[in-house]
C-alpha cells in the first residue's frame, strides 16, 4: 500500500516540528492510542486499539526517526504487531516547508501488512488509511491553534466510512505519520 499527501497547518515550521516530535501530542491526536512514549534515541513505543469491519486488536508498535533534517523533515519507519489480526510496518519519509504564515506537510508511506489483516482487501484498508489520516490531521492542526482550512488536507487514498487508527503517518506515515500514519489496519 503507498499513501501521499499534504496538509496545511496553521502554524510556523518550528512550531508543527516541536509537535511532531512530542508524544503526549501525537497520543491525544491519534484515535485510539493507548500509550505513545519515547523508547531510546529517535524511538516510540506505542498501543493503538483498531478495528475495521468486524474484528478489532491491539496493536504494539515500534516507530524509529531517521535521516532526521530538523525541522524540515525526517524518515519513519514503524513495525506492529496485532496478534491474530497480523501486522504493519512500513517507512514514511515527512518534509515540512514553510508557506505563509503556515506550514506545509508532505508524506509519502509505504505499508506492508500480512496475516488477517491482508485478507480485507486493498480498497477497505486505503479507504481507512485515508480517514485516519484525516482523522489525526485535523486534530492535531486544532491542537496548534486552528482547525485546517476545509480541504487543506489531500491524502491521496480511495473515501470510506471505517474508523482505525493508522499509525503510519503518524505516524504518518507520519507520517507517521505518520503519520503515523502510519498504520494499522484490522480486518
């Protein structure tokens, strides 16, 4: 699965990289995240409760900063494990750039997942990367000060209804994401 996307967050770079790097921010904005703490240097640990469809899991997870270029952007790489639901990981690479009194987020991530988790079909788990994504970026633009202008937000996955969280971009992703997201997925 490939995810990219932009955001616009109403805050200056400094500002949206210190959140970045913040895990008690990145736990509030990330639905479903029961722990996200520093685990060493340029690493997290983190639980995320997720579901998609029927079945639901806890997701333990590892997500390691690289190629770390403060505060224009770093490199994600995140590896979960969901018992019998499968598991996640992936790399997502982060740029932030300055754009009027504002900050521009790109992402691009990679996930690969396996066990149940690969059993619910491509379009169901980009359609909930996608919401997720969403999801978290609209909460943590509201947690620097301002909701994101209507359609600021362009994470390029297929519309859908499914509620997971994704911590790829976060994680992503996260980008990563993310981004987390990141990036779980149930099935």
């Amino acid at each position: 699965m490939n995810l990219t996307g932009e955001f616009h967050l109403p805050a200056p770079r400094a500002t949206v990289w210190a959140a970045l790097n913040d895990p008690a921010i990145l736990k509030d904005c990330l639905a479903g995240c029961e722990v996200f703490e520093a685990d060493g240097d340029n690493a997290f640990r983190c639980v995320v409760a997720a579901s998609i469809g029927p079945v639901k899991a806890r997701f333990n997870a590892k997500v390691t900063l690289s190629h770390i270029d403060a505060p224009k952007g770093y490199t994600l790489a995140f590896d979960g494990q969901g018992g019998a639901a499968g598991f996640g990981r992936g790399e997502s690479q982060v740029t932030l750039e300055e754009s009027g009194a504002g900050t521009l987020l790109r992402y691009t991530a990679k996930a690969q997942i396996g066990g149940k988790l690969a059993q619910v079909g491509s379009r169901l788990i980009d359609a909930a990367a996608k919401k997720v994504t969403d999801d978290f970026f609209a909460q943590f633009a509201a947690r620097l000060g301002a909701a994101p202008a209507a359609g600021s937000g362009t994470a390029h996955a297929p519309p859908g209804d499914t509620h997971i969280p994704l911590w790829l971009i976060v994680v992503a992703t996260v980008g990563f994401v993310l981004v987390v997201v990141n990036l779980l997925r149930g099935s």
